[in-house]
C-alpha cells in the first residue's frame, strides 16, 4: 500500500493524517499537542506513535508534508495606497496566501503606524501602492519608512513596477513581484500569494522553529489555511482543471476565528450590474471577532444575546452565565443541554454573519431609467456546495443544524449568500491535507478531497432549529 | 500625449454609457491612457481611482440632468485627496430644461471643474482643448478656464 503522511501543526494541536494514496482515503488519524514553543518534534513524535499504533505498522510513505499554523501563524502586515485598491488588494492577496494580518495601512505610514507594526511582531510585510504606470510616491516613501524602521523581517513588494527597482535600492533584501493590481480595478494577487507561500517556505519555517520537524518529514509546505484554500480549490476545479465541483464554500468556525473559502467568479444575475473592486476566484475570509472560544463575547456583541438565546430556545441570563465561564476558561465544555444548545447558537450566530460578510450584497439603484440592481462582491447565491470543515463542525451531533446557518436567510434579502446548496461536512479534515498533497499529486489529492466529503441532511432554518 | 492618464466615468445614479465610452474610445486612440469607471460610478470613486493612477485629468459625463447635485463638491474631494492641480472636465447633458448654456457652464466653472461642455461637443474639439491645456501646463503657465481668474484664486486658496 503506498502511502502518505500529511501533518498540520496547529496552535494548540499537532495533527497527522496517514492517506492511502490508492484508494485516496483518510486510513488513520492521530494527533499530539502542539510542541512549537519547546520543540515541535516532540508533539510530532507523540501524534506518529498513536498513528502508527491505530495502523499497526510504521508505513514507507511516500510523501510526507506538512502545513503550519503554529506560533501565531503566518502574521502578515499589509500596506498599499488608496483603502478600497491597492490597500485592498494587498490583504486579499495576503489572506489568499493564508496569512493571519496583523495589521493593513493604506496612504502614508506615519512614525505611530511604524511603532504598532513594530509591536505586532509580523513574519512578513507586503508593501504595494500604484497601479503599473500609476501612483509612485506613497510606495518610496512607505518603502523609506520601513527602512528606518526596526523591522527585520521580510518584505514582499508587490506595487507600481515602474519604481521596484527603486524600492529594492531602500530596501536591500526584499523580494519583489507583479503589481496586485496591475491596472486600475484588476486584481492580480496570485503572483504575490506564490512569493508570500516561497518565503514562508524558505525563510518563516527557519525562523519559527518548524523546521526542526524536517528530520521527520520532507518539508513544510504552506500555512495550513493556504493548504485549505488549495484543497478547496481543486475540489472545485478538478485535477486537470475539468471534472471538479464547480463553484463551492468552505466555512471554518474555530476557536479564535471563522474562516470562509468560497472559489468561484460569484457573476451577477442576468440584469445586474457588477461594482466595486473585483474579488479573487480563491477568497478567503477571517472574522477575528467571531471565534467560539476565545471570542465568544464578541460573536455576542455583533449578533445580539436576545437574538441567540432566542435561537437556543433558552433564557438571555443562561447565555451571560455561560460567556463568564467561557471567558473563565476557554477549554470548558458544555455542562448541560442549555449550555450545548447556547453553543450551537453561538456558533450559528457566527456562521450566520461570516458567511453574511463573507458574500456580496444587491441593491436597487434608482436611476432616470428605473431601477438598477447593483451587486457588489461576490454572487453566490448558486452555488451548489456548502462544505464545514474544523473541530466545531465535525464534533456537533447535527453539524447540518450549524452550517445550515451560512444559506441565505429570509430576513436578510440584500446578502448574496448561498440560496440552497447541498452541505457536506470534511469529515476528516481532508481538506488540508488535499491542499498539501496537491503539490505531489493532483488526482490522488482531489479523489481524496472528494472522498473526504460526507452529505448532510438538508437542515431548516426553523427558530428551533436547535432543539 | 504619450504618458497621459486620464480617468473617465459617469457620474451618480446615471447609466448613459454609450456616449461615454466613444470618448474613453477616441482619448485612448489618442494616445492616452484611459482608466475607464463607467456608468453609475460615484464622485469619491473617480478621486481614488485618480490617486492610484496618478492620473492627470479625470473626465466626468453627466447625462441625466442631475449633475449638478453629483457634482457639488467634486474639486474639494480632489484637493482633499492631494490632488490640488489635476484638470477636471465635465460634459453631458447637465442639468434639466432649457438653461442658457454660458450659465451652465459658469455654475460649473465655479465648483472648480477646468472646463465644461455643452451637450452636442465634437470629440475632436475635446481633444485639441485637452491637448492645448496639458501644453499650457508644461509650459508651467496656469489654465484660464474662461474665468478671469484660475481655480484656486477663484477659491481663495493660496497656490504654492
């Protein structure tokens, strides 16, 4: 049997999945803590021995990769110039390169810009600003900035390529690419997404310590969202380009954030018309204020505790009980069927409004002409496939009853959210590990995506759904 | 011409393209380099757009006779945007009902567009007065927009 080792070391989890590269199945799982701030071997060398002890052997594998989100992830800082544009463009491109963005400046950085950005520490900053032929001041001068800064890390210069070579003369070392936006409104981020993947490969690995983990593997390829986002890509593409899903959604709701994938163009409707800034085919995503764990009392604050304790069918005052002890301790697990009623409710609540932020909106224009319906975003009304995928999803009993909460909602008939796909769930966090066996084998890592999936009744967006 | 960026679109909730897009055709066969926004682009959306092309004129149509309420405060929005000097045009039909074209055409000038024009405007005339106006500029001399006096003395603002 030939086999595959695809290994994500997480924040909080080391985990391994063995794949019979065959039959493109999930054959065993395992995982260990995550060991990054000592060394990460160690949780490694825990999560293969339990893997190896559900196989009974120790495989030959024949690839053997891993993604990282360890050690806060793959921190990014993204500057451009004007907010909606090349600002805009540089954290989609960062966020498709499966960054955790730390922070995103537009126009000029000031002397208290250069401080913050010093104090979060980034992994990576990604300076762009100008189309081609456009604006070239703001970029040298940022670029000036971030030479006189105490900075050390790498910089990814994805701006005006009328002034990169004067931008790499302020910053010796820095890596340049294409513009993210080349000509005005086109969004050109997958040059930058592939250098971004390069130097976290070549140099981020090193500098978190993850590369010890080499003597057990053959490399570490990508941040583990950009290996989801890949996954999620070929899924709908399929491994020759032909053959795939077509249009799909992958929802994340985690601890810390929900994620949203969706891969697809998002048209508009026969009749509307498209404005605003395009999106990239691979969007991605994160909502740092909804996590169910660690930010639970802002998944409140946004959706209303009257509105999900209504949701749960249990009383306001249980969920304020429940915030204090979650924020008490985040590990805690639900006490009783309250409690794990409040929790499907948060985390439909957070479903809810990713998914809602996430997709593009409709309005009606009125014009000279009558009215116009204009689209901004994405359209994804159409599309077919609803994937969830994570801890929170593959652990609840009815995950159709969450993940239904991403579908459109009578109430809320100006977001362009999916109107009825079918939900699947990624029952062994396939996802991921597809996205990294991508790089070796696009059949096999499609077959295994594709295999991964489990349907999900058709769920009902009920008040009591929960019940 | 050569090296000229020019931002062109429609103002406000108007979706008259067609007359639009034959000048964004004729400025680019003229060598420029058009950013074309199209139909209903709002005013802040031809500054960013001119800021991060570092375009040098924006052409505004108005087709709908509301331009003038789209139009208020178009040159503040530019000044505030760092854009003090960029040339704007404005053309179309711009307001409603029959209004005598010299004051139309004051009321613009005085919001601090560098020249409008009246509905029925050849192309060829749009280009000979753009090129004359960029030349002018090269020529480090400061456009008279059919007023006595520039945009910004106009304005009270002190040019540099």
């Amino acid at each position: 049997m030939s086999m595959a080792l695809l290994v994500d070391f997480g924040s909080t989890w080391t985990k391994v999945r063995a794949v019979d590269l065959e039959a493109a199945r999930v054959v065993a799982s395992a995982q260990g803590p995550s060991t990054v701030g000592s060394d990460i071997t160690v949780g490694l060398e825990q999560a293969l021995a339990a893997l190896h002890a559900t196989l009974g052997e120790v495989p030959r594998y024949r690839y053997r990769l891993g993604s990282s989100s360890a050690a806060g992830g793959l921190k990014m800082v993204t500057i451009g110039l004007v907010r909606e544009l090349t600002a805009e463009a540089a954290r989609q491109a960062a966020l498709g390169a499966g960054a955790r963005l730390v922070g995103c400046y537009a126009y000029r950085l000031t002397r208290a810009d250069l401080r913050e950005i010093e104090a979060r520490q980034p992994d990576i900053v990604l300076l762009c600003g100008g189309t081609d032929g456009g604006n070239r001041e703001i970029i040298l001068y940022n670029a000036g900035m971030l030479a006189g800064s105490g900075l050390s890390c790498p910089v990814v210069v994805a701006g005006n390529r009328d002034v990169g070579d004067e931008v790499l003369e302020r910053l010796p070392g820095a890596r340049l690419c294409a513009n993210v936006m080349p000509e005005f409104n086109v969004l050109a981020t997958d040059p930058a997404r592939a250098l971004i993947r390069e130097v976290f490969m070549s140099r981020i690995v090193q500098a978190k310590g993850i590369d010890r983990a080499r003597g057990l593997l053959d490399d570490v390829v990508l941040p583990t969202p950009a290996a989801v986002l890949e996954g999620a890509e070929l899924l709908a593409a399929g491994p020759g380009g032909e053959g795939g899903l077509g249009p799909l959604i992958v929802v994340d709701p985690g601890g810390a954030t929900t994620d949203v994938h969706s891969i697809g163009e998002g048209e508009p409707a026969a009749g509307v018309v498209r404005l605003g800034l395009p999106e990239p085919h691979a969007k991605r995503t994160v909502e740092g204020d909804l996590g169910m764990r660690h930010n639970a009392a802002s998944i409140v604050d946004s959706c209303g505790a009257e509105a999900i304790a209504a949701d749960a069918g249990v009383p306001v005052a249980r969920l304020h009980r429940l915030l204090a002890s979650i924020a008490a301790d985040v590990e805690r697990l639900p006490a009783d069927a309250d409690e794990a009623a409040l929790e499907r409710g948060l985390a439909r609540a957070a479903i809810r409004l990713a998914m809602r932020r996430h997709a593009g909106t409709v309005e009606t224009v009125q014009t000279a002409h009558g009215p116009v319906q204009v689209q901004r975003g994405k359209d994804l009304g159409r599309v077919a496939t609803l994937i969830g995928t994570g801890g929170v999803l593959v652990h609840a009993a009815r995950p159709e009853v969450l993940l239904g909460a991403a579908l459109a909602q009578p109430g809320d008939p100006f977001s362009l959210a999916p109107a009825a796909a079918t939900l699947f769930i990624d029952r062994d966090y396939a996802l991921f590990a597809s996205g990294l066996l991508a790089r070796a084998d696009r059949r096999v890592a499609f077959e295994l995506a594709r295999n991964g999936l489990v349907p999900l009744e058709k769920a009902h967006h009920d008040k009591h759904a929960n019940a | 011409m050569q090296g000229r960026t020019l931002v062109t679109g429609v103002i406000g909730a108007d979706t008259h393209i067609v007359g639009n897009r034959i000048l964004s055709m004729a400025l680019e066969k003229a060598g420029y380099r058009v950013v074309a926004l199209g139909a209903l682009t709002p005013a802040a959306d031809f500054v960013k757009a001119a800021v991060e092309t570092a375009a040098d004129a924006i052409m505004v149509s108005s087709l709908y006779g509301q331009g003038e309420i789209d139009c208020r405060g178009f040159r503040d929005h530019c000044v505030e945007a760092g854009l003090d000097d960029i040339l704007i045009y404005l053309g179309g039909n711009l307001v409603v009902g029959k209004q005598p074209w010299a004051e139309v055409e004051q009321r613009f000038l005085a919001m601090g567009f560098d020249r409008a024009f009246p509905p029925g405007t050849r192309i060829e005339d749009v280009l000979g007065t753009l090129a004359a106006d960029f030349a002018a500029r090269e020529g480090g001399e400061r456009m008279d927009a059919g007023l006595a006096t520039p945009w910004a003395s106009r304005q009270g603002v002190p040019r540099p």
